[in-house]
C-alpha cells in the first residue's frame, strides 16, 4: 500500500513549508490542527470506529479522493469541538468529521 | 444511414459526480422542452427533455441523479445505476452515456469516467465550465487525455452563450451514427483495491495530460476564510436568513398591494355587472375572493425561492450544511439534513423529497417527520393576514419592522420544535441506532447565472399557479358551496350563512376547538385548510363575506380585527406553526417512507403539538388581558 513515488506534483504547496520529516510516524488526520498540511500515508479503519458495514467507510473515503499519496490541508474547522472540519484535498474541497477522518493516517 | 436512425429517436443520458454543473448543461441543451416526472415505483425524479442537434435530429436526454460511483447508496444513485446498467424495466438503456466533468476538478470524475467504462455502453466525456478552468490556468491537453481514457473527450462552458456548439455538433455525429445493440454489462460493484487501482490510474491520466496551476481558487479560499469562520461563519449564516425573511415580509408589499387591487377591482365589476343573487356570490365570494386571496402570495413566494436558488447556486448551501453540522447532530439530525430543512422553509414537499441526499434510512425517516414544522410559503399568508391585522406596524431598535420580528419569531419557534422533536426521537425511539458519516463536497463559489434562477423561478411559480388553478380552486367552490346551501328561507333575518351546511359543520366542531379560543367560522375554515393551509385564508375570507353580505366588501384582514380577540389571533398563529394542515405534504411522507404509519405518526403529533400550542397560548393570553 506504499506510495512512494506516487507524487501528484501539483497539490498544496504548504508542506514544504509546514517542515514534516519523513520520519515521523503517520498519525491520524482526525488529531491534526487547522491548518496541518501533509500526504495521505494509508487508509486503515479501526474495528468498531464506523458504524457502517464492513469496508465501506474505506470506499466512501477513496471515492471522495482520499487515497494514498494524495496532497492534504486542514482548512476550516467547526466551531463546537472544532468539529467537522474541511480538508483540501489535492485540488478540491471535502466536509467530513474527525471521527471518520481517524482512518486516514497522515504524515 | 441507416432507417433506424432517421426514425427513430436517441436516447442519451448525462451523468456525473455532483456540482459538475450537470443540471445547467442539461438546461442549456434542452431549455425550456423540459419533462419532470417520476420513476416508476420510487419517488427519484426523471428529468428528461428533447434536444434537436443542429442538423434537426431529435434526441430524447435524460439528467441522472449525481453520483460518484455506480455502488449506489442512495435511492438516488440506484437510479443512476440501473439506468445506466439497462436494469430498470420501465427504460431501455441509453445509447450513449454522457458523462459530465467539472473540467477544474476532474480527480472524482475521471474515476467516475474509468467505471463506466466498464459498462460497456458509448460513451462520451463532457468537460463543464471550460471557460472558468482557462481563466484559473488549468491547462488541459484534450487529445491526451481522450487517447488516455480510450474516450471521446469534448469541451462546452454551459452559461456561456454557444458554449455547448462544439458538443451538439459531436452528438449530432454520435446520434447519426450506428450506435450497436447494448452489450450485456460487465459492471460489478468495485472493491476497495479496484477503487484505489481505478483513482489512481485517473491521478496517472491527470498528471500526463492536465496541469494545474500553482494555487487553487483564491476567491474561494478567501471567501471560506470568512464564510467558514466558527464565529463569523455562524454570524452571517443568521443574518443572511435574517434578511431573507424581512425581504419575504417587506420587498414583496408593492407587488401584492398590485395583485390586491386588481382582483378587488375584479370583483367590483362582477358586482357592477352581474345581478345579484348565486351567480353574483359563487364568482364574487367563491371565485374572485378565494382564488385572488391566495394568488396575492405568489410575490412573497418567489422571493423565498430566489434567495434559496440563489444561495443553492453560488454554493453556500453546502457551507451552511458544515455550519450546521454539530448543531444539527446535537438534535439527533445530519448535516445535510440542513438542505433538506432549508427547503421546507419554501414548501415541504420538495423538502422531503430532498432528504433522498441523506443515505441513513433512520436519518432520512427523523428529517421527514420534522420537515412539515418548518415554516412552509403556504404559512405565509396565514401569518402575514393575522400579522398585519393585529400586530401594530412600527419599528423596533431603529431598524426593523414589529411586524417582521413576529415573523421572525414564528419562523423560530417552527425551527426550534423540529430540532426539538428529532432531538426527543432520537434520545427515546433510536438510541441504539449508530451516527452515519458527514462527508461533503465543497464546490467552489460560482456566480449564479441569471438564466438558471430565472428557469428555476419560472417553474416554481408554475407549481404554484396550477396547484391554486387546481386544488385551491376547488376547495373555494366547496367551501363556497357549503357556505351558500341550503338557502336561508324566506323572510329570514339572520346572515344567510347561520342556515348552511358550513355552519352546522363548525359548530359541530366548534366544543373542540373553543378551549384553544376558535370559533365556528375559523372550524369551518379549519377544515379545507387540511387540504392546504393557504386555503384557510380564502375560506374564512368567503365565510365571512357571506355571513356579513354586500356589505363585507372590506378586507379579510379589517373584518378579523374586527371579530376576532387577540388572543384567538395568537392562537390561531401558535395552532399554524404546528397543524399538520397539508393533505399533499401527508400524501408525500406516505410515499417517501412507503408506509401509513409514519404518515399517521406525523399527523398525531403535529395535531397534539398544535392543539396543546394553541391551548397554552390562548389562555396565557386571556390572563394577560387579551381575551
């Protein structure tokens, strides 16, 4: 499920500046603070963290464009528990809540 | 060419992931020979129209509903799905499947694009809003990106004028052509590995053949910076529906005091000109006076509309759906319950039928049940009458209307309880049931085009002038009716009315309702206003016109100051936001949830709901002195 090499060239270009290193261990884009700006490490959902059936969570993430190697920015958050929040990814714009944004590992 | 293709018609299908301007590129191909009807079996609307290519063929084009994948979730994607699969018994399958790309973001499209493929039917891939893609520096190499795909790739911009040329030259070609017959579709649900090989194969295409400038909408990031503030955010969301309803309140006066003129002074000829006697009453009283009294809401109602199609087409909807989100889901609803909800303000048909965007059934199920609470248009005239005829007209703070403030309270108290009654169905019917996700796109802003909120005015106020040729209609020349007959006898002293059927009928009801300060007239008018609220207005317009005879010719409003108590005007307003009063709203929760039961649920609490406002109401209104 690695992606390395798998650049889109044309996302955001804050995570030069944001300064993560390649490094770090992939943490969840639930946790992440406005304004975080990274890649997509891989999609991994807990047991028990969505109450829909078995996959689907994984398939509605990658048919809105979370997949691996995508280019991702935290934009705007809600104003009660900083919650839902609206990432950037690669070029368009997505509404999800931090509890289904804990699959998406980030670095 | 073959005789087939001289006779007989094409029929092509556009389909695409949401806000890819879809609907404004059906509307530029087909413009106003437009056909809206349902599915049969399920409540999905069938938009369809005819197109005629440039070389006269005629092409008959359906609009599926948007989708980013054939793995419907929705009863709105199954559609898609089995339209473009051929498995739907009532529809042959399309011959050719136009697939419709916002050119600046096509990431979700050409995955889209790379699944139907494996449809294996023609298909031709449509890249919208050319034009705004060149402005912000996309570049997109066409040839590369067809030869990539193995598809037919065509440019059009559809608000511009002959921005869709190109394609009605290229479908012309497509429909002149021999099509084949379908083959058997190789389509399966993808798995998550096919999702992710099939997205990034489309990362791959886009990478060889787009290039996309360095930055993203800047005006769309601006303008977020603001709209989704938490605080800012929130703010203008209130004030801009603040301004919608003291627009419906003041804008639309001078058009109304228009269409009120001119049906009085329609009725002053019937009287000048017809003798007196039935004839005279039935077009005066029945006719004139309950048609005209609900057609002078037609202003009032397009302003509604256009402040909601405006708002729908800059994409702000979806931003007040991320607003709204944890407010909503603190009452137990979905953020996209909110779209759903805000449409209910017009009317709540539409309203539950949009709830088909919500995925969840048991989400979907809370949101038609508290959708009738919104304040509909059809409340509008009720209110402003009993509004403008008890509440004083003066400013408060310097700068808004008394007037509009009730209205703005009314309007609240409707909002509250619904978020109130989802919040106790789920707390004590639903606990166990699981939260489903909230994930949306946000378009980028876009200015609405002055032709697609005209066409989507133009349709409403069509709905609404058949629905008062129709059942409003109707309903006056029965109540009329019921109001006139039997004829007082001869010699009689009392208001001719006091001998009809409609009085007996209200006063038969009239112990019921006297707790909650109603009395006969406003039973009998209660009980066509089930039909339709607005009807309530004309019906007891037509009551007491009767009752008071040739010389009620003043206005509804002046005679109920004058008969009625305010506290009655209060409860009659409390008893509105409530009352389940809408034979069609019922009829559609019937159909929407496939059940009598939740139609029956709805009726029970909305009438309990109702009658207990209207008691309290009326009785804090009594000790107050208002009685």
């Amino acid at each position: 499920m690695a992606t390395n090499g798998h650049s889109n060239g044309h996302g955001p270009n804050g995570h030069a500046a944001n300064g993560h290193n390649g490094g770090s261990a992939p943490a969840p884009l639930g946790h992440a603070p406005r304004g975080f700006s990274g890649r997509i490490e891989t999609i991994v959902v807990a047991e028990g963290a969505s109450d829909l059936p078995e996959g689907e969570l994984e398939r509605r993430l990658i048919e809105l464009g979370f997949t691996e190697g995508a280019a991702v920015e935290i934009l705007h958050e809600g104003a009660f528990g900083r919650d839902p929040i609206a990432v950037r990814i690669n070029n368009a714009t997505v509404a999800l809540r931090r509890r289904e944004a804990m699959a998406i590992f980030v670095i | 060419m073959t005789v087939m293709a001289e006779t007989g018609t094409r029929r092509f299908a556009l389909i695409g992931t949401p806000n890819s301007g879809k609907t404004a590129l059906f509307n530029a191909l087909t413009g106003s020979r437009q056909k809206v009807a349902n599915y049969p079996g399920v409540t999905v609307e069938r938009k369809s129209g005819a197109l005629r290519t440039p070389s006269g063929r005629s092409v008959s084009l359906v609009d599926l509903p948007g989708t980013y994948s054939l793995r419907a979730r929705s009863p709105d994607e199954e559609v898609t799905r089995d339209v473009v699969l051929g498995r739907l018994a009532s529809e042959t399958a399309p011959d050719l499947l136009v697939c419709v790309a916002d050119a600046t973001n096509l990431r979700l499209a050409l995955r889209l694009v790379l699944e139907l493929k494996s449809v294996g039917r023609p298909l031709l891939l449509v890249l919208n809003m050319i034009d705004i893609a060149k402005h912000r520096g996309v570049e997109i190499d066409i040839d590369k990106l067809s030869a990539e795909l193995g598809v037919p790739v065509i440019t059009a911009a559809a608000v511009r004028r002959g921005g869709t040329d190109e394609l009605l030259r290229r479908l012309d070609e497509m429909a002149a052509g021999e099509m084949g017959t379908p083959a058997a579709s190789a389509w399966q649900a993808p798995t998550t590995s096919e999702l992710r090989a099939a997205q990034r194969e489309a990362d791959r295409i886009i990478k060889a053949a787009v290039k996309l400038p360095a930055k993203p909408d800047t005006l769309t990031t601006r303008l977020d910076a603001v709209l989704l503030h938490p605080v800012a955010g929130l703010v203008i969301l209130l004030a801009i529906l603040f301004v919608m309803f003291q627009a419906v309140f003041s804008w639309a006066q001078p058009a109304m005091d228009l269409i009120q003129s001119g049906f009085d002074g329609l009725g002053t000829l019937v009287q000048t000109w017809v003798p007196d006697g039935l004839v005279q009453s039935f077009l005066k009283d029945g006719v004139i006076n309950g048609v005209g009294s609900v057609l002078v809401f037609l202003p009032q109602i397009l302003i509604l509309f256009l402040f909601i199609l405006l708002l729908e087409d800059l994409g702000y909807m979806a931003r007040a759906a991320f607003l709204m989100d944890r407010i909503m889901g603190g009452a137990g609803l979905h953020g996209r319950a909110f779209i759903p909800l805000l449409s209910s303000f017009a009317c709540a048909i539409p309203g539950i039928m949009a709830t088909r965007v919500i995925d969840n059934p048991r989400d979907r199920l809370t949101t038609i049940l508290v959708a009738p609470l919104m304040t509909c248009s059809a409340r509008i005239p009720v209110y402003t009458l009993i509004i403008s005829a008890f509440i004083p007209n003066k400013e408060v703070w310097g700068f808004a209307s008394l007037q509009g403030l009730v209205m703005f309270g009314l309007y609240t108290v409707g909002i509250v309880s619904a978020l109130g009654v989802s919040f106790i169905a789920k707390q004590f019917f639903w606990r166990d049931t699981p939260t489903p996700p909230f994930m949306l796109e946000l378009p980028d802003y876009k200015l609405p085009r002055p032709r697609s909120v005209l066409m989507g005015l133009y349709t409403r106020a069509k709905m609404f002038l058949q629905r008062a040729g129709t059942t409003i209609f109707s309903m006056m020349v029965l109540i009329w009716f019921l109001a006139s007959f039997p004829r007082p006898p001869a010699g009689a002293t009392e208001p001719a009315i006091d001998f009809s059927i409609a009085a007996w009928l209200g006063h038969l009801i009239e112990p019921l309702l006297a707790p909650v300060g109603f009395n006969w007239q406003i039973s009998v008018a209660l009980i066509p206003g089930m039909a339709a609220r607005e009807v309530a207005v004309a019906a007891l317009g037509t009551v007491y016109s009767i009752e008071g005879g040739k010389e009620a010719a003043e206005q509804i409003g002046q005679v109920l100051a004058n008969k009625w108590t305010l506290a009655t005007a209060l409860a009659m307003l409390a008893w509105y936001v409530f009352a389940p009063q809408c034979a069609s709203t019922l009829a559609v929760i019937k159909r929407e949830t496939g059940s009598w039961k939740w139609m029956a649920v709805t009726f029970a609490y909305m009438l309990t709901l109702a009658y207990i406002a209207a008691l309290i109401t009326y009785n804090v209104a009594v000790a107050l002195g208002a009685g």
